[in-house]
C-alpha cells in the first residue's frame, strides 16, 4: 500500500483555514451572542477513566457557568478550566466569531522535578523516558491546541478539526519522522545543541513538536462515524502523551519502546451500538509525517463497555512495513489489550499487555537477521480516596526478549532482556484546574552486556536498579 504525500498537505490546508470560515460573520452578533452549544461527551473506549471527577454541584453548560464556576468542582462540560478561552473572548477581535462556530482553545502547564537518588553522571534517568533529567527541574509541557469537536452521537452531518502544539521537555518524544526531524532523525526545526543524543545527532532539551493536525467528519450512521485525516495520537495503549490524561508523573516501559506516539494518515472510528466499538485505518509507519519508502501500515481495534458502563475491554492493532538497519520494508506489528474494570465508585483495576515483533529486527548469536520480539505485563490499581486525592500503584513487566527496543543490542553481546518498574504515587486536586502528581519509582533489570561493558541500564549503565522520587503539577487553562 501507498499513501500519496500530497494528501497530508490536503489535510494541513483544510485544517489550517477551517478557522476562516468563521471570519465573515457580523462581529457585533458573534460577540453578544453566549454560545449555547456542548459537545457530546468523548464516546471512545479507548482511553479507561483512571480517577473519578466529582460531579457536584450540577451547573448548566452555558458561558455563564463557564464564567462563573473557575474557583468550584463543576462538570467537565462547564469549561471551568479555559482561563485562555475566557481572555480571548474579551480581547481578540476574531475569537467570538470562531467560537460562534464551536472554534475553542485550551491548554495546560505540566512541570516537574525527578530525584534520583544514585546521582548518574550524566544527568539522565534513561532508561526512563519523559522525566528524563535526574535532579533537574522540567518543563515538560506547554501545551496549547485549537479544535472544533464533532457532534458526535448527533443526527446530522458534522465536521471538525484539532491542531496540537507541545514545547518542552517532553517535544523530543513525539516528534515525526519528516515533520520535526528529517529523514535522518536529525532536528528539523529545533536546535541540534543539546544532550540528548540518537547515534550521531544531538538534539536540544527544550523544543517545539506539533503531535497532532488533522481534520474530522462525523457521520450520523450506526450510532456515529467519524473519519479523521492528518496526523494524530496512537489509539494503541493504556497511557498517553498528553500530562492530564495520565495518573503517573513517569510512563511505562510499554509505553516508551513497545508502542507507537502518532500516526500520519486516516482512522475510521465506528460506534456499532451503545456498547461497542470499531476502529479501521491507513498510516504511514510509527512516529512519522513522511516515509521514504512510502509504505503504509493497518490500524484496526474493537472496543466494549459493560451495561453498567464499570467494565471496558480495548483490543487494537498496527501491523506495516517499517524502516530498519537490515531491511528498508519490514514488517512491524503491535497488538494491545486493555481491560479496566471499576470495583465500586472508589476502585479501579487497569491490566495492559502488549506483543509486538519486528521483522529483521536484530541478530541472533549466530549472527543471522531474525525477527524481534518485545512484550509486557501492566497492571494498575487506584483508589479515590476524597472526590479530591487518590492514591495509586503500577506494577509492569517488560520483555525486551532480543534487546532491540531498549538499549539496542546485537543479541550475541547481550543477556538479559526483563525490565521491571513498580510506581506508587498519589493525585492531589486543590482546584479542579491544578493536578499535583507525586510518586515514587523503583526499575530494576537483568540486562547486561559484556561488549561494550554494560552491567546494568540505570545510573549512565553502571547499575542493575534505580530509584526515583518525583512527581509534577499540572495547570490546565
């Protein structure tokens, strides 16, 4: 299969002037008028609720509650938190009439800071990603998006559109191959200066990534379809890229090598019923805005809710040819279950597994090119102690079965392969704005290599474990 590169421009220009059709509307009107219209509440079941918002008191999804619950715990459709979806309203002379069309922007502040208690040499925390920097302050994310949500669920023909900017810590994690690196993986529009380095290039600490830019049609059939084209977040997984949708500070192992960050291409999200769901899509490979060999990969998933809406299973698929060392079109293909289930309104069970392989993807020790291997084991458990503090626990293993995820060895010089991480950590929720996020981490690992000499992953591969205290503080505007 091939995807023509010039249907990613196609959906660059529709998303980029969709905003303009707002713009010749009458000012005066658009500026007097208090939008009355709610988004249907998010239908995927792909993304399990990891703590329970509270849900008094009750207030009306109109501008005045939006305008006048900031300082109280109001539903999420109230917009408590769009302190920058208020200033422009009173400030930009173009923003009424965009959000006359249901046109909104938000965003969030997410920084924090890692102890590690070994005190690497080097500064890092790798393997663990994301909160990378070892006793340094990180701003991981600030991150801003625009969008135009469909009516999903609704009984007419909808459109709609979502473009995501990211600077911080966390840019050198979601960039595309083609978009922010070149072909190379070197640094399209960030500095090169910095210390983060993959193989030749150098890449800064801080920079610029745009995660997300594509446009929407939803079709009122079944009981809703939507069809996304551009570039967009993975639905393969338990945790995701952005701070607020997570409960833990750091992520897992699965998250950070075993899967995908973005696609680029198109994703068909089918509601059958009220219980279940299909995904159906064309992309290009993992992480990447353009693809020298033009291949493409499948996304496929189903997803099911229990009637009593405590129960979700999430099984999704990518399988396509992918760029490796040994071969420019091998075949790559993940599969991801997620089941969470609610005991009671309190307790929360998440399990995560993962398999992926990689066609000739390392070398065993006969020194032939063979497929590689990865999997994992996550389980996660929380409790909402108070509607405002939880308490929760990860346990994971991952198997790095042909090291060609992790520290990217050739097999004949490698042993080992498990990586294991239990995080204990807490949310904390003063304002219904502000999420405070501290944990504390133990890694271990058997993985060790003779050539070069590396007797363990941690604390600049010195070190078979690894202890971290950390955690961060989320401000959603």
């Amino acid at each position: 299969m091939q995807i023509n590169k010039i249907s990613q421009w196609i959906v660059v220009v529709v998303a980029l002037c969709t905003p303009c059709l707002s713009y010749g509307q009458d000012y005066q009107v658009a500026q007097t008028a208090s939008p009355d219209y709610a988004p249907v509440e998010d239908q995927s079941v792909y993304q399990p609720v990891s703590m329970n918002y509270s849900e008094a008191p009750a207030c009306s999804p109109d501008q005045a509650c939006a305008e006048g619950c900031v300082n109280e715990i109001c539903l999420p459709e109230c917009q408590c938190c769009n302190f920058l979806d208020q200033f422009l309203m009173s400030h930009s002379p173009i923003y009424p009439s965009m959000k006359s069309q249901r046109i909104q922007v938000g965003g969030w502040l997410d920084q924090g800071f890692t102890g590690n208690f070994q005190k690497p040499s080097n500064n890092f925390n790798l393997p663990v990603t994301f909160n990378d920097r070892s006793n340094e302050y990180q701003m991981n994310q600030l991150y801003l998006f625009m969008e135009r949500a469909v009516d999903f669920g609704g009984d007419e023909l909808d459109w709609g559109f979502r473009a995501d900017l990211l600077y911080g810590t966390d840019y050198f994690y979601t960039t595309a191959t083609g978009l922010e690196t070149h072909s190379d993986g070197s640094p399209h529009w960030n500095s090169g200066d910095g210390p983060r380095r993959i193989g030749t290039n150098t890449y800064a600490m801080y920079g610029l990534a745009m995660p997300q830019l594509y446009a929407e049609l939803y079709v009122p059939f079944l009981e809703g379809v939507s069809i996304k084209a551009g570039h967009f977040y993975t639905p393969i997984g338990y945790e995701k890229v952005t701070a607020p949708d997570n409960f833990f500070y750091s992520h897992s192992y699965s998250m950070q090598y075993g899967e995908p960050f973005t696609h680029t291409g198109m994703l068909a999200t089918f509601q059958v019923s009220e219980r279940l769901q299909l995904l159906a899509g064309v992309a290009r490979g993992w992480d990447a805005w353009e693809d020298p060999s033009d291949d493409a990969e499948l996304l496929a998933g189903i997803g099911w809710t229990s009637y009593d809406e405590g129960t979700s299973i999430n099984l999704a698929l990518s399988s396509g040819d992918q760029d490796t060392l040994n071969n420019a079109s091998a075949n790559r293909t993940i599969i991801s279950f997620v089941l969470s289930h609610e005991f009671n309104d309190c307790l929360t069970y998440v399990f995560q597994s993962d398999f992926g392989i990689q066609e000739d993807g390392s070398i065993n020790n006969a020194f032939q090119v063979t497929p590689a291997k990865w999997y994992s084991i996550n389980q996660y458990l929380y409790y909402d102690v108070t509607e405002k503090f939880a308490v929760g626990a990860r346990f994971e293993w991952f198997r790095d079965q042909d090291y060609s995820r992790v520290l990217q060895l050739p097999a004949p010089f490698a042993s080992g392969g498990n990586y294991y991480e239990l995080t204990v950590g807490a949310n904390w929720r003063p304002h219904q704005c502000v999420t405070v996020r501290p944990e504390l981490r133990f890694d271990w690992s058997d993985t060790s290599s003779t050539v070069p000499n590396i007797p363990g992953p941690y604390r600049n591969f010195q070190e078979d474990y690894q202890v971290l205290l950390g955690g961060d503080v989320i401000i959603r505007f």
